[in-house]
C-alpha cells in the first residue's frame, strides 16, 4: 500500500481574539515588558512549530481591552477548530482565541480595515465585580445630555489633534468619525465611538474632554473650541485605560475566502 503525503497550503488567516489588557503593557511588542503581542506570537509559534509573525488592526495601550481584534497570519492550518482548541489551551486565561478564517493572500489587518469601534465604560456605584474594566466614577451623576450634543460636534470634526498624544509622530491626525453616543447602563454609562481609523490615546482624552462637560464644568461651545484650537493641552485628562475595549472592526466581505 502506498502513502501519499501532502504539504498543507500556507494561507492567509484573520484570527479574532479578546484579551483583558490588565496584565499586558499594550497590544505591541517591547523590550522588558510583557505585551498580548509577544504572548499571542510565542504561542502560534510554538504550536506550528515555525516562527510566526502576526500583524493586528491596530494597537492598544497598557491596560486597554478588546472584546474584538484581527490579526492575520500566514500559515498552514489543516484544521482550523482544533487549532483554535489547542492555541486557547495554550494561552492564558485573560486571551481567548474566537476564530480563524481564510482571507485573500493580500488581506490585511491592518489596512483593509473599513471601521473600529471603540467603547468605554462608566459605573458609579462601587462594584467588586468590575473594578478592572470600568471607571468607577465617585462623583456627582454626570449629564449625558449635554455630553452627547458635545459629542455630536466629532462627527463634523476632521482633524483630532487636540485629542491625540504629544509628540506621537503621526503622519495625519486627520479622522472620519460615524458616531459618537453616550448611553446609560444598568451600571453607568458607555460611550461608543466609530472611525475609520484612531490616533493614540485619542478616545481616552474624548472620554476625559466629554466627562468635563458631564460635570458642568465645560459647555459645548467650550468643547468645540477645544478642538479648533488644535493643541492636546486645552483638552481635559485622559479617563483611565482599564475602562476601554476595542468592541468591532470592520472589513470588507470579498476579503474573505
């Protein structure tokens, strides 16, 4: 009897993950500090027993969620549900592994992005059960009327400056922003956010800007004429990062094989 054995194809995959950001400095590899990147690139690895790059939508800071990221990789995988059982077995227990999908050789998670959707959550009253994904607010109620007309005004704004890092070296600050709402929960409130692409730190300092404006403390014209001045300094604090999740990332249908 003969045995024919054959090569698996490589191809191209988009894997979609969740991970708690608490225990990781950021999505992105770095010397001396552990990254969902580095954990996620050591387990695929070893599991294909080649070295395996992965490349991700994008980026999260030390200590931000994500309910949803892409990565792609190119690889052979026979089997793609006791892939998926393996690799969850082998990671830790704040990333889980939700499915791969065979994507066109020149899919990209990263550029062929149409949409992210950040959310950020609020609660007011004390809660053990939440503490390292939600801001506990400690202070009076905020107004979520007045915070959402302020932030129907990023819908008109293009350029983000005023919300985006110091000194970060973007090549634009310029963003398409499709919503931006606050809404209450049974617990708070969540505010979600969707563009076509984000700065760094930019919905952490929206969040902390439209906070103010919760509070009384700034009004909507105020708001407005943060943004126009175009400076990261007029704008409020960032809210923490334990309260943000990348929730959805959008791509388009013919990318998927």
């Amino acid at each position: 009897m003969v045995f024919l054995y054959f090569k698996s194809t490589k191809l191209r995959y988009f894997i979609t993950l969740a991970y708690n950001g608490n225990n990781y400095h950021g999505w992105q590899i770095q010397p001396n500090a552990i990254t969902v990147q580095e954990i996620l690139e050591d387990r695929i690895s070893k599991l294909l027993g080649i070295n395996t790059p992965i490349t991700a939508a994008g980026r999260t800071d030390t200590g931000v969620h994500a309910s949803k990221m892409v990565v792609h990789i190119d690889a052979s995988i026979p089997d793609k549900e006791n892939f998926i059982y393996r690799l969850n077995a082998f990671l830790p227990t704040d990333i889980a592994i939700h499915s791969i999908e065979a994507v066109r050789d020149d899919a990209h998670a990263r550029f062929n992005a149409l949409e992210r959707t950040y959310q950020y959550f609020l609660h007011y009253d004390k809660n053990p059960f939440i503490p390292d994904v939600s801001w506990h607010w400690r202070y009076t109620s905020l107004g979520i009327k007045a915070m959402n007309e302020a932030a129907t005004y990023l819908l008109q704004t293009e350029d983000f400056t005023s919300f985006a890092r110091l000194h970060a070296d973007n090549k634009t600050n310029i963003c398409d922003v499709r919503q931006a709402f606050w809404k209450e929960t049974r617990e708070g409130l969540k505010f979600t956010i969707s563009a076509d692409r984000f700065l760094r730190n930019m919905v952490r300092a929206i969040v902390g800007t439209l906070v103010e404006v919760g509070r009384g403390k700034l009004n909507k014209k105020e708001f407005i004429e943060i943004i126009h001045k175009k400076d990261r300094s007029f704008a409020a604090a960032s809210a923490p990062a334990h309260g943000l999740f990348i929730t959805n990332i959008e791509y388009p249908d013919d990318i998927y094989l």
